[in-house]
C-alpha cells in the first residue's frame, strides 16, 4: 500500500468515504472558494441571496437551528428563513456542493431580525 503526507491546510471537509479525496496536481486538495452573501432582515424572518457559484449542483443553507438544501440552477439563488425570533442575531452560512458532494464554496455572515 501506498500513502502520501499530505499538508492538514489543504482540506476543508474530510468526506465520509476518504479513499473518495480528489487532489490537484500539486498534491493538495484545493480550498473551497468564497461566496458573497446578502441578506434582508424582517421580524420575524431573515431572506439571504448570492450569486450561483460555478461548477454546484446544490447548496445547504444554514439559519441559527434552519437548514435548507438548494438546487444550483438560476443565476441568483436565495433562500428565505421564517419563524426567528424578533431582534435576535443569526449565524448564517451556505456551502456549495459539486455532483459528487465535495464542498466548492463556503460564504457566512450574521443577520438581525428586526
């Protein structure tokens, strides 16, 4: 059996299956790409958007305890979390998968329902 060292840096989420790692030429898995979020603010509701990233075939969006899985497809994706609580500051992150469930692009912000 053959194994190769490779840097901790260089990965951004282990999959489950780890003989499944794809790596680059240099030997490393890359690291995933940013997205730019937005986001707009209601009482009781918070609606985030980007910018689809290239190469995913799907998104999971997280809202404080939310979390929505996304198809890739239009050109802006959004996704909207209803039921928050008045006043109150959330984490929101979206990671960008490929086909085969790699992670190409991460974005994370906060928002406060008004």
């Amino acid at each position: 059996i053959e194994s190769t060292m490779l840097p901790a840096q260089a990965f951004t989420e282990i999959p489950e299956d780890p003989t499944a790692i794809s790596i680059n030429e240099e030997g490393i898995m890359p690291m995933a790409a940013s997205i730019s979020l937005r986001t707009t603010s209601y009482t009781t509701s918070i609606i985030v958007s980007w910018v689809r990233v290239s190469g995913a075939s799907y998104y999971i969006a997280t809202c404080g305890s939310q979390s929505q899985r996304l198809t890739a497809g239009t050109l802006n994706v959004s996704a909207t979390f209803n039921g928050l609580t008045s006043g109150k500051s959330y984490s929101i992150t979206v990671n960008a998968y490929d086909s085969s469930g790699y992670r190409v692009a991460t974005g994370s912000t906060t928002a406060t329902t008004r």
